[in-house]
C-alpha cells in the first residue's frame, strides 16, 4: 500500500532549493519510500521500523514513518551539495 508523503516545518523548503538533478534524485527515492518505506530506507538509531534514514548521492532525510495513518513524514532534510 502506498503510503502519503508529508513535510516537517522548513523541510520542503530545503527540498525546493536543491539544484534540479539531486531534487530529482531525492524525489525518486522519496517515491520509492513512499511504496515501502523500510525496503527503501536505513535504520535510524534504534531499528523500530517508525524512525527511518533515506540517503541519496546528495541529501540525507530523517523520515518518520506513520503505519496507521499511511504517512512518510520528512522531519529533518540536509543537502550535502
């Protein structure tokens, strides 16, 4: 099941400011989280499958994962240019 990507606060801004090629390339992988979210992403500190890291060549997102309300949240976003 295909579960809704939401933003933390600032968070998309940083998203939206990336150059075009790695904002693509991280929103591939977003997608890709979004279809299975432990499959497409690392553990984050404690595996307990709801705090999840998502790396790409360029950016590193701490993900929150919402199992009963179907939601990847993007908590924190670096780009790592």
């Amino acid at each position: 099941m295909t579960y809704r990507l939401k933003y933390g606060t600032g968070t998309e801004a940083v998203h939206d400011a990336m150059p075009s090629i790695e904002s693509e390339q991280l929103s591939l992988a977003l997608a890709a989280a979004c279809e299975d979210p432990i499959g497409a992403t690392e553990v984050y500190g404690e595996d307990d499958g709801v705090m999840r890291t998502l790396v790409t060549e360029h950016a590193i997102a701490v993900l929150l994962v919402g199992r009963i309300t179907k939601t990847v949240t993007v908590l924190q976003l670096s780009y790592t240019g």
